[in-house]
C-alpha cells in the first residue's frame, strides 16, 4: 500500500542497530511511551550502538539475553510532510517502507502515515 507522509520524521539514531538471524543480543529496557508502540526493547549486539528491536524477532535464551530470529536494521527514514512511501511490513505501530523516489528503506512511525487512494 501507498502512503503519503503527513508529519516530519527524524531520526534520533544515526547509527541503527542492525544484524544477521542467530546475532546474540543483550536486551535491555521495553520501550515505555506511546502506547501503540508495544514491545520494543533497547539491545545490543556487539560492534553496533544500542538500538530498538521488536519484540516478536528475539527468542530469548537467558534473563537479558536474546537471539536474532530473523535479519533486522533499525533505519529509520527522514521525511517531510508530501513525500511518498510504499508500506512493507507493520510492526508495532511502526512501518518498514520503502521512499518512492529512491528506493531507500526504512521505519517509519504509523501515525505519521495516511494511505493514498
């Protein structure tokens, strides 16, 4: 599905955690804030600054440990109100897009998305 962006997004993140299916992850605090911004948690993995990751992808293996299920990037998109993404993937109030005019992939959060059509 199109959308078409109806707030600015910024990123607070200019290095996204990212990793392979099997990376060992330290888990950290659930996010506490929006609240349909459910089960995100703060992880690390080695080499990479902490970042948010969705629940649903870790299996945990210990108390404050995790592994990856499946490969993830926490990138999100910078945008302005009028540009245009195609949503992916929902998770967690969030949306992995793709921007129409580049290709670039990212998340972005769902409530500053309105469908087009």
């Amino acid at each position: 599905m199109k959308y078409v962006v109806i707030e600015p997004h910024r990123s607070e993140y200019p290095a996204p955690i990212r990793f392979e299916p099997g990376t060992v992850l330290d888990i950290g605090p659930r996010y506490e804030g929006e609240a349909h911004w459910q089960d995100w948690y703060l992880c690390t993995c080695p080499g990479q600054q902490p970042g948010w990751v969705p629940g649903q992808l870790i299996e945990r293996i210990g108390v404050g440990k995790g592994r990856a299920l499946q490969a993830y990037c926490a990138h999100e998109l910078d945008v302005d109100a009028g540009h245009q993404v195609e949503g992916l993937w929902p998770l967690n109030g969030w949306l992995w897009c793709r921007r129409l005019r580049n290709g670039e992939l990212g998340w972005l959060p769902e409530d500053k998305l309105q469908p087009l059509g």
